[in-house]
C-alpha cells in the first residue's frame, strides 16, 4: 500500500511539474524522433525487391482499386522519379503514380522534410535483415547516410524483431557485421548518440500477439550484449508494460527495466482526445513516475491518427500538449511514412484532386472532416509540439498551427530554408523576416483559393506577381522573381 501511495504521489508531481530527466538533453533527450519505415518499392525502381512493396498485397501486380495496400494517397508533388499504376488519373488529372523509397531522390527529399519540419531524429525501422527484404534493408540504410548528414538529421537503428525466428543470436552478428563492418554507420556523424552512446532501439520485446515469442532471458541477453557494446538501447515496448498484462507477456518488468530509455506503442489504441487523457490518466501518469524513480528516460508516442480520427490536428495536438504538460524526456512520432496503417505525418493528399478518382471510400483524403488542410500540415504540427517539447513556446492547450497557410522556401522546387506558415494578412520586409523568410526566396506553396500578391519594394510598393496555386520556381514568373521580393499581402477565402 505504502508503495502504492508513494507512486501515486510521484505521479502526481511528475505532472504539476517538469519530470526528473535521467539522461541531458542529446540526439533523443530532448527530441523529436520519428519513425521511418523506407519500406515502399515499386516494380522498375531497381530494387533488389522488385516489387509494388507495402504498395499493394499482390505485390507482383500494380496497385489498383482492387489490388491496394494503402488507405491514403501520398502527395507527389515534388518527387523527380514516379511509377505508374494501375489506377484512374488524379482528380487534377494527374497520372496516378507512387513513389520508391528505394530512390535516393525519395530519402532525400523526405529528409529534407524532416529538416524544415523540426524532426530531430529518424528511427530507421530494420525488420529481420535475414529475410527476403534485407538486400533493400541495407539499400535504405545506405540511402540514410547520405540523406542524414546532408540535412543535418541524426539517425538510429530501430530493430523490430518481429517473426524474427533467429533473433537471438543473428541481431549481434547483424549489429557487428552489417551495420558496423560493412556500412560504417556508427562512424558517420549523422548517427545518433545520447550519453555520449550510440543508440539503437530494440521494438517487440514483450508482446504476446505470438508474433515475437522470445523469453525474458533471451531478450535480456540481447539487451546486456548492446549494452556491454557500448550502447544506449531503447525498448519499443507493449502499452501496459509496467503492469505486464493486457499487450504484454506477464513477469516482463525486468527486461522493460533494463533499457536506458521506453517508449510505449500507441497506435490502434488512441483515436480520439478522449483516448488520449485515458491513457495518460491510466498508464502515462504512472509510467513517468516509475521511469524517474527507476533512472529510465521516457519516450511516449505521439500519432496523427488514422482514418477518420485525426480531427484536422486536433487529436496530434492534444497528444503533444499531455506528453509535454506530463514531463516527458523525449517524443516518438508514429510513424513518418506509414501510409500502409494511415498514420503518417509525411505529405499527404489534400482533396479528391490529388487521390485517383476511383480511389473509392476505403481511401480518405486530409479534408475528410470538412476542414481543409494542407499536405504539409502534420509536418507542421510536428515542428510547433517540438517547439512546445523544447520551451521555445509555451504550453498550451491550443495548437498554433493552421491547417492551411502559405510557406516560402529559399530554393525552387520547395527545397531550402522554410519559413514559418504564414497566414491571411499583410507582411512588411521585418515582418517576413521574423517569421522565417529566407532573404531569398525562389518557391512558395499557396492554397487552393488563396492568393498571394508579391512585391519588391517594401510595404507592397513596385512591381508585383499575384500567385493563386503552388508555384515551385519563381525565375518563370514574368518578369522573373527569384529573390526579389521584400514584401507581400495574403487572402484566402471566406470560408477558411
């Protein structure tokens, strides 16, 4: 009982004020990390795959309105290598093609993402490398390590062992030979180190779906080997793991208290706001009050929502404000790319004009809850809650993030520098400068129905452009405008 009432108070505390952090602030204290799964291929990528992979269940066979994997287009904007499928054009009408995450250009320009979005570190999910999908396992990894450090993300290897029969021992000689001997990756300055460690994380421990059977002493042994290796291991662990029922195998604790950090699955479990102070009420409270009594970093996961959960940011939002008023160490995002499970953070299609229009009514679009958003809104969403995770703005209840705004980048095709998301309304040269835009700016995405007047001169003198959609490379305005621009004047519609 007394044990019992000491946790309760400890829980209590953790809430009123900032948790006791048991690691400085480094590659994971302290950041956003998101969960990067790299796993779509597409048949004519080049991939040792070779297949419409996570694309579609029939993997030999294009996607199609009956042959589909996924219950979200992607927006395809600003991808440089597309593959066609089998379905209907666009709404826009556009070919209805998907990207390879096999393609440099891919991981690039999503890395990119996570740099103009706030997202800290990527967590790059290696399923079993001894499997069929290894070869295209590795090709990621050596993708990640170019992208990585040319965007200035940090990285870490995220183990899911899931049906991985020989985990025990082959996950060492993985560690060992591929990922040190053979790619070098911990040599690269791209990868993520906390305490001075590089970090790996270790996701399945402990579930008892049948689908990752392994003992306490196996996955302890796995744990300490890492550790005598010299690494700080994360535990991807059940939701309930501290109480070792519901999603986990009983007499669990020990190994879930071997980790340096925790970072409990969320997904399928909260899908609304009301979810989401349940779980903290019922299982957070008490799993940052345990972790700080027991020196273990804390690492909760934060989603977007899947289909008709996500409440145009609403629900993210909240996740971000509990997480964050609870204390927490660290954040997970789940995932970055995910569009197979509909919880991904990275672009996605707006309207019916960037889907195919014979996507059907399994597949929704951002605006399936009437309010329209913009492709990158999640992104932003994530760059504000990592702000809040920071103290670079405050608590608050409120997500600050619009759902529709207008973005600069300081290069064409929306690569660069990005400023903040800008809003109807009037902006001087200081102005636009405080919120982010760069000096030179050479590309802007506007909303469907806004438009955006630019100027030369400051305070909307000179010549001016009027933009009313997406203009990737202002050097094709007449005459060009690439880096003139010192002021501008933003209208969206009424309904808005």
């Amino acid at each position: 009982m007394l044990r019992y009432i000491l946790s309760s108070a400890l829980a209590l505390f953790c809430f009123a004020a900032p948790a006791f952090a048991a690691s400085p602030p480094g590659d994971v204290v302290g950041k956003i990390t998101v969960g990067y799964q790299g796993w779509f291929a597409c048949i004519g990528d080049d991939s040792p795959i070779n297949s419409w992979w996570h694309w579609a269940p029939n993997s030999s066979r294009p996607p199609s309105p009956k042959n589909n994997d996924i219950p979200c287009w992607p927006d395809l904007r600003e991808y440089t290598h597309l593959y066609p499928t089998a379905y209907a054009n666009l709404g826009n009408g556009q070919p209805a093609s998907l990207f390879s995450s096999y393609d440099q250009q891919t991981v690039d320009r999503q890395f990119l993402w996570m740099r103009q979005n706030g997202c800290d570190t990527a967590a790059l999910q290696r399923f079993n490398p001894y499997s069929p999908e290894g070869s295209n396992r590795n090709a990621m990894l050596a993708a990640i390590l170019q992208a990585a450090p040319a965007t200035g993300r940090k990285f870490y290897i995220m183990y899911d062992v899931s049906g991985w029969k020989n985990m025990q021992s082959e996950i060492k000689t993985d560690w060992i030979d591929v990922i040190q001997k053979t790619y070098h990756a911990l040599d690269s300055p791209a990868y993520a180190h906390q305490n001075g460690k590089p970090v790996v994380c270790i996701w399945g421990f402990g579930f008892n779906d049948g689908n990752r059977p392994f003992s306490a002493a196996a996955c302890l042994d796995v744990i300490q080997w890492f550790k005598a290796q010299g690494c700080y291991v994360i535990g991807g662990v059940p939701t309930w793991w501290r109480t070792s029922d519901h999603d986990s195998y009983p007499d669990f604790l020990g190994v879930y208290s071997a980790f340096d950090m925790l970072s409990p699955w969320m997904v399928g479990r909260i899908g609304s706001i009301r979810d989401s102070d349940s779980y903290l009420k019922n299982t957070n409270l008490g799993d940052q009050a345990y972790c700080n009594a027991h020196g273990i970093d804390y690492q909760p996961c934060v989603l977007p929502g899947g289909n008709g959960q996500r409440s145009h940011g609403d629900l993210m939002w909240h996740e971000f404000y509990n997480m964050i008023k609870l204390g927490c160490q660290g954040i997970y995002i789940s995932m970055f790319d995910e569009y197979g499970e509909a919880n991904q953070i990275a672009k996605t299609a707006e309207d019916a004009s960037m889907e195919p229009t014979n996507a059907g009514p399994r597949m929704f679009t951002l605006d399936q809850d009437g309010t329209r958003c913009s492709s990158d809104y999640y992104l932003r969403l994530t760059a504000d809650g990592g702000k809040m995770l920071k103290g670079q703005i405050v608590l608050t209840a409120t997500r600050p993030t619009p759902p529709e705004c207008v973005r600069f980048y300081q290069q064409a095709g929306y690569a660069g520098d990005a400023s903040q998301s800008l809003v109807a309304g009037s902006y001087t040269q200081s102005q636009l400068a405080s919120l982010g835009v760069p000096n030179a700016i050479a590309s802007a995405q506007v909303p469907r129905g806004w438009t955006v007047t630019l100027y030369t001169g400051d305070n909307f003198t000179g010549p001016s452009w009027a933009l009313t959609s997406d203009t990737s490379n202002f050097s094709t305005l007449t005459p060009k405008a690439i880096d003139k621009i010192s002021s501008c004047k933003i209208t969206s519609p009424p309904s808005s």
